[in-house]
C-alpha cells in the first residue's frame, strides 16, 4: 500500500494518507514531471502506453517522506530504465494541478497536485533505454525549439526520431494531435516553460 504526504490547498503539509483515499477524496499531495533533453536542444517525450498519446519524460507521485529528486531518479528508473543522478535537474517551476473524471466503475478520480517539474541534462546512449512496457511505448526526441513553434500554431507536424521498446530508432514527423493535452488547456501552457527552459539551458 502506497503513501503519500498531503497538503492544505497552500501548501502547508498536514500528514499522510494511502494514495487510494488521496484520490478519492481529492486531498492535495506532490508530483514530480521528469523531463530529459540533450546538448543539442531536444526533448524526450515518452508516448504513453494507455493512449498512445506524448507527454512528460516521465511522472509520478512523490511517496510520503520523499524529496523531488529521489522521486525523479525513481521515476526515470522505474518508466524508462535509466539510472541517473537528477542532483544537479534545473527546477522549471511547480504547478497546482486539479482535474476530476470520472472511472469506469463510475466512481470520481480526484486529482489534486502540485506538480514540481524539472528538466535534466542526459548524455548517455539511447540504446540503455529499458521501457516499462506496461507505462511507456517509445521515446520521441524532439527539438525543443520545433515543439516551441509546433505548440504556438497548433497544428501541423515536426521531424523527430522514435525509440522503440526493442531501442530500434526511426525517423519520423511528429503531429500536433499526438501530444497529450487535456481539455481545458493547451499545449503551450502545459509544454511551454519546460521547452523555453531546454532552449535556454542549451543556447549558452
């Protein structure tokens, strides 16, 4: 059973709760968005297993008593297979995060986050990559600065490369409609700092 620390709507920690309960009775608690990019400006996005969809390197919960960057390291390992050191991850910023839907059992999942969200330098081989094929099917590497464009305009379609789960690598183009975007946001405000941040990081 899983546990994790819970908040007022400030931020003030109040205890703990098992993760079940966190999301039933819509109690706030921490996550973590784990975003890898390269020396050449690109960003990874894992396509998901459950929708196909781009998003986040990778994510997760913050377990009850766990730093940010135990949770990075933890998630990276546990989605993509990579063993890293995130002490030195860049801090983008944290996001307040509310949506509520509603499960197949007809019950309301909600989900009330602070989202701590980091970038991190990786500069290993793309062939160390071992996906859990249960969360992710591919990593697509992109350049920040193309996702950049692509997210103001909304439309169209930009050259990536994709990691397969068996480390084959294509080329392909990316479209807008693969990102993963909820209703009620867009793609520039959900991307848009994390990008502008690798450009930033990489122009130096």
């Amino acid at each position: 059973m899983e546990y994790l620390d819970i908040y007022d709507k400030n931020g003030k920690f109040l205890g703990t709760e098992e993760r079940g309960v966190v999301h039933s009775k819509g109690l706030w608690h921490k996550t973590v968005h784990c975003w890898l990019y390269d020396c050449d400006g690109n960003v990874f996005f894992q396509r998901r297993s459950d929708r196909g969809t781009l998003y986040t390197t990778s994510s997760g919960h913050l377990s009850a008593g766990e730093s940010v960057t135990e949770a990075f390291q933890r998630e990276i390992k546990e989605e993509i297979g990579l063993d890293i050191d995130a002490s030195d991850a860049t801090k983008v910023g944290v996001v307040p995060f509310q949506m509520d839907r509603v499960k197949e059992d007809g019950s309301i999942f909600k989900d009330r986050a602070f989202a701590n969200v980091y970038v991190d330098l990786y500069e290993g081989n793309y062939e160390d990559f071992h996906m859990d094929e249960n969360e992710v099917s591919g990593i697509v590497i992109v350049s920040a600065k193309d996702a950049l464009d692509l997210f103001q305009k909304e439309s169209g379609s930009i050259f990536g490369r994709e990691i397969s789960l068996d480390n084959t690598m294509i080329e392909r183009e990316i479209s807008f409609s693969e990102f993963l975007v909820n209703d009620g946001e867009t793609a520039l405000e959900k991307y848009g700092d994390v990008l502008k941040k690798i450009v930033e990081l990489t122009s130096k």
